[in-house]
C-alpha cells in the first residue's frame, strides 16, 4: 500500500469517527500510518491493527515479536499480543475509546478545549510509545501529509 491509498482507505473514516469524540482525526491518521509504514504492516487478521495496540480484553488477539525501545535511544525484541480488529472502523473507534476514557483523557479533554493539535500529540506521544521521538515524528508527519 502506498502512503497514498493508505491516506484514501484511512481520512474521511477517522474524519467522521474523531469528529464524533471531537479528537483530532490528522493526529489518528498518522499514527496509524507510523505505526503500520502506510498500511504495510497492520497486525491481526484482516491486518486492521495499524495503531500498534495492544491486547487489553477486547476483540481477539494475535502474538507477534515488536521492536521495543528501552528509553535511551535503543532497541530490544519481545513477543506482545495485539489486538485483531474486525474492520478498520473498529480499530479508528477503539483508538478514540483510548483517547477519551484511558491515560490519555486529560490531553483529549484540553484538545478539546483549545484545539492545540501538537500539544494533543506531545501529550499522547510522552505514553502512548516507547519511541523517546515518537512525537516528533508524528508532528513532522502530520505536517507533511498538510493534516494540520
């Protein structure tokens, strides 16, 4: 898949399922696409898990090795469960659940109240990934895709 058709699959759904939670969709978009390269790599059946996420209950899982960073800078291999999404409408909605009722409702709650779309990421960014540049990365992406 190309940045592209990953870009033409993934917009108006996260623009309508963010819409709904008042979440920033350019910030959902890209994090999908960081997190499965464009769409390359989704993991579960149907390979809809393109955000990355891990198994907490819900849905059905698969185990797969990740690359985890050890917060200096480098990286070691472990064996995680993810989660296998039904559709990527399932994976876009269970992202904004994440948002709005997880660690991340206060940054969800201030983005709703003064729409800062990079404080909403570096919020998220300082939890959500192990990558110490994981929102920087995701801001620079945002930008470049002209989502901000």
């Amino acid at each position: 898949m190309t940045p592209d058709e990953y870009l033409e699959m993934i917009t108006d759904k996260a623009k309508e399922i963010c819409g709904n939670y008042g979440l920033p969709y350019a910030c959902c978009v890209v994090q999908g696409a960081i997190e499965s390269q464009w769409g390359k790599y989704g993991i579960g059946n149907g390979g809809y898990n393109i955000f990355g996420r891990k198994y907490g209950g819900e849905f059905d899982y698969v185990e797969v090795p990740t690359q985890e960073d050890d917060g200096t800078g480098s990286w070691y291999t472990i064996n995680a469960r993810f989660v296998s999404y039904p559709s990527i409408g399932d994976a876009i909605n269970d992202w904004c659940q994440l948002m709005v009722w997880g660690q991340y409702k206060p940054y969800s709650d201030q983005y709703k109240e003064d729409q800062d779309l990079e404080a909403f990421v570096r919020g998220i960014g300082s939890v959500y990934a192990t990558d110490i540049y994981y929102a920087d990365k995701v801001m620079q992406t945002i930008k470049a895709c002209e989502l901000y």
